[in-house]
C-alpha cells in the first residue's frame, strides 16, 4: 500500500499507509533521500504525498489528508505552493 504521510519525531519516524500505520526507527536525515519527488515537506516533521492531499487552505496554511489536518509550516509554504497544481489543491 502507498505511504500517505510521515510524521518524524526524533529518530522514530512514523508512515501511514492507505491502511496501517508503521512506527520505524529513521530519521529524517535518512529519510529523505529515500523519497521520490511525489513527496513534500509542509512541516519540519511532516512529509505528505501529493497524490493523497485533500485540500490547502492558505488562509489558515493547513493541509487536508484524508481524515488528518497538517499545519504547513512558515518555510515549506512557498516550496508546497510552487510544487503543485493550484486549480486542483488550494482554496482560500
């Protein structure tokens, strides 16, 4: 199954799929070289695939994945914004 999120906390970093959710020992920093370009940073700790975000709201700077609100961080707002059709994702 497709991962839809990472969330890092540490080095533990945790994956959720369409259907479970796994807990592994991996940072970031190893981590993210292992990413293909369909994933993205919207936070210091999170990292979303773009094929499972719902909507943006850049008025409150959240993402919606499935059932989950993610804050986007100040830093990854610009880099989230460049990296993806517009029509399709962000409403204000």
């Amino acid at each position: 199954s497709d991962i839809c999120w990472i969330e890092v906390e540490g080095n533990y970093s945790t994956l959720q799929t369409t259907d479970r959710k796994y807990v592994q020992k991996l940072s970031f920093s190893k981590l993210l070289p292992e990413l293909d370009d369909q994933f993205i940073q919207i936070h210091k700790s999170v990292i979303v695939n773009r094929n499972y975000i719902t909507k943006i709201n850049l008025v409150n700077d959240t993402l919606l994945m499935r059932d989950r609100v993610f804050q986007i961080g100040r830093s990854f707002r610009k880099g989230l914004i460049d990296r993806l059709d517009k029509h399709k994702y962000f409403y204000s």
